[in-house]
C-alpha cells in the first residue's frame, strides 16, 4: 500500500511502496493495449496541473493518464494567469483547490515547492520536477521499463552518464536503483560530479570508457545546454568526444544492455542517432510506460484519499 495522499519523491517511499506502484502499472499498461482504453476508477476527480517550467513528456503523460481514469485534467496556464499579477504559488494552489480540484501535479523550477504545498493543501500532491532535487515519476518509469526486460534489480550496474549535479531525474533514479538493490555508476566530468555524492552508495567515474564497461543499463540525461556558458564546459563537441554515447562505446556494456534517456534529446551531443534508434535503446518504450506508471500513481493516491 502507498501510506501518503501524496508523491513528492522517491526518498520517501520505500522499497515495497515502489514494487506496489510498479505491480499496479503493470496492470494499467495492459489496459493500454485494449481497443478501449478507458477504465472508471477516478470518474468525478479532477487533475490540474501546474507547470511553471516547459515539458512535453511529463505534462502530457499525466493528461492522458488522467483521461484514461476519467478524471477531468485541467491545464493551468501559469503565463495566462494571476501569478504574472504577483499572486503567490500558496495562494493559486488554494485558489486551484478551492476551485474542487482532487490533485495537483506541479512543476517548478524551486527545489522543494510540493514539500511546501502538501502542509498545506488538503488534495493530492504530485511532484513533476521540482529544481536540482527530484523527478519522482521519472524514475518510476524507468524501473518499470528497466523491470519488462531484466525481470530482477538485485545486482544489476546501471551507469548514468551526464550532468549529475543538476538533474533531478538522476537523484531520482540514485534514490530508486540503491533502495532496489541496483549497482548504480554515475559518469560524468568533475564539474559535473557533486563533491559527496558517494555518500549516497554510488560509485563515480570520470571516463564513460571505465563507468559503462559490462553495465546492464546505460542511461543518458540531457545536457542542460545553458550550463555551457556558465563555465562547466569547454564545448558541447568536446563533451560527445569524451562523454557522448556512441556505438563504439557501446559495445564496452554488456551485449543486452539497454540504452535509456529521460528526454528530450540532445542528439550529437549526450547520446549518437544510431544508438538512440538502436535496437538497443527504449526510450520510446520509457514514454509509453511513463502513461501506465502515471496512472498507477493516481490510482493509488486516489486510494489513500478515501
């Protein structure tokens, strides 16, 4: 069972909430390939979300997650909207919650803002990416992906190779992989490497060579382009010559490895287009899952709510 009305991070949950929600996705992508997709257990709520940071994945996955439970999904538009007038973000999550929502799915671009939301707001609070801190639902879709194809997380290396510092996809995923018994590899340059992320049972390397050698999994994260020009790059060419995944490096994995990406895509820069189109790569199977793993997440916190 999930014990909290809502999903703020990975950190939180623990290991058999993870398996619940991974158990309850697997049956919400079985719905997924009926003729009808549609089924009836959130009839009568209401999903908004909130994103103050652009997204096409997340946002989407969680409007069509929504539908598919049929819930009504309303988008707030926060550039339409009073916040551009100076209304707090407390006050328009009162004014959303007022309004009858049942959740809401937040995105900002402030590291704890949906902590500071669920003291306050009586519905369900989703995290969506909340700064450099977490991307719940992300990492949730990749062991849902990660668990189609390699059935068992205990002993598994999985290398995650780019901007460690800033991506809240990869704390997520750091999160999830070591409470599941996952060997987890972070790869990237110094600059990119925070100082005691080792303190988090991971083992660091600053050759994607040496960090992705026999790995079950390789996941890429997208190079945040405007790190760039703060210094923690000499080039975007030099990162690919020395970081890029590309098909030589690939063969350094074991051979079934699987190639990951949260999206979007810097092609020619963290990852090449033959191993993105690879038959190695499942990243369009991460979006697909990414639905199922959505709606197993309103499904259940819907659950608690009761």
């Amino acid at each position: 069972m999930i014990k909290s009305k809502h999903l703020l991070g990975i950190k939180e949950l623990t290991s058999e909430e993870i398996y619940h929600i991974l158990d309850t996705a697997a049956g919400f992508r079985d719905v997924l390939h009926r003729d009808i997709k549609k089924v009836p257990p959130l009839r009568g709520k209401t999903v908004v979300s909130l994103f103050f940071e652009p997204s096409t994945r997340t946002k989407t996955s969680f409007a069509l997650a929504a539908k598919r439970l049929s819930a009504d999904f309303v988008n707030f538009s926060v550039s339409t909207s009073s916040v551009l007038k100076g209304e707090t973000i407390k006050d328009t999550a009162l004014t959303i919650q007022a309004l009858g929502a049942d959740f809401v799915v937040i995105r900002h671009p402030s590291a704890g803002v949906p902590h500071f939301l669920s003291n306050i707001l009586d519905m369900s609070v989703i995290n969506a990416g909340d700064g450099a801190n977490e991307h719940p639902t992300q990492a949730l879709l990749d062991l849902f992906t990660i668990q189609t194809h390699k059935k068992n997380f205990q002993g598994l290396t999985v290398a995650i190779i780019g901007d460690i510092a800033h991506s809240r996809v990869a704390k997520s995923n750091i999160y999830a992989l070591t409470k599941l018994g996952a060997k987890v590899r972070l790869i990237c340059p110094p600059t990119l490497m925070p100082a005691e992320i080792g303190k988090l049972g991971v083992d660091v390397f600053h050759s994607i060579d040496d960090g992705i050698k026999k790995a079950d999994v390789i996941m890429t994260l997208r190079l945040q382009l405007e790190r760039q020009s703060k210094g923690f790059l000499p080039s975007l060419e030099e990162y690919f010559k020395l970081y890029g995944l590309t098909s030589e490096r690939l063969k350094l994995a074991k051979s079934d490895a699987l190639v990951m990406h949260p999206g979007p895509m810097n092609r020619g820069v963290e990852i090449e287009s033959a191993v993105a189109d690879g038959p190695q790569s499942v990243i369009l199977e991460q979006v697909t899952n990414g639905l199922a793993v959505r709606m197993a997440v309103l499904y259940l916190l819907a659950g608690v709510r009761k």
